[in-house]
C-alpha cells in the first residue's frame, strides 16, 4: 500500500475519533447540567450526599475522561493528542486533516 493510501486511511480513522469526541463532550455537558441541578435539588432536601451517591457521581466524572484518555489518540501511532486541538500528531507527525 502506498502512502497516500494510508494517510487517508488514517484521516479518515481520526474524522471517527473526532466524531466520538464529540459526542462525548455533548453527553459530559448534558450529563453536567442534569447532575448540577439534581445535586443542588438533593443538597436541600438532605443537607448532605449519601457515600453511595458520591460514588457514583465520582465514577461519572471519570468515565468520560477514561473515554477521552482512549479515544484522543492518532490513528498511526497511538500516542495522546493533548487537550489543545492540533491538526498534526505531537509524536510522529502524522497530519491529522
Ligand atoms: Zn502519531
């Protein structure tokens, strides 16, 4: 396989990552809203979170960080693509549009 045929292998494997960090961020900024106000309803009614409920609100706020941690990476080496938007990977060089 040439290179041009695997550069748009890979352009095209990142649009998919793109699109599933995208998602992602929508479902964390819905997720966030939803449990913001859930938590200032909870807040009134008992004063405090129960250990349960503070674990799960842990564990989804991690998860979609686990998620990013996974997907943001470049589709030829592997390497994390860092929380600023590049349009070329950091470690192989690798143009990403
Ligand atoms: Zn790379």
């Amino acid at each position: 396989m040439s290179n041009k045929q695997d550069e748009k292998i890979f352009r095209d494997k990142f649009k998919g990552i793109q699109r599933r960090q995208k998602l992602i961020l929508i479902f964390v900024a819905i997720v966030y809203v939803v449990l913001l106000s859930y938590l200032i309803k909870f807040d009134e009614i008992l004063g405090q979170l129960s250990r349960e409920l503070e674990f799960a609100i842990a564990v989804i706020l991690i998860l979609p960080v686990v998620f990013i941690l996974i997907n943001w990476r470049c589709p030829k080496c592997g390497a994390f693509l860092g929380r600023k938007f590049t349009d070329q990977c950091p470690k192989c060089g690798l143009k990403l549009k």
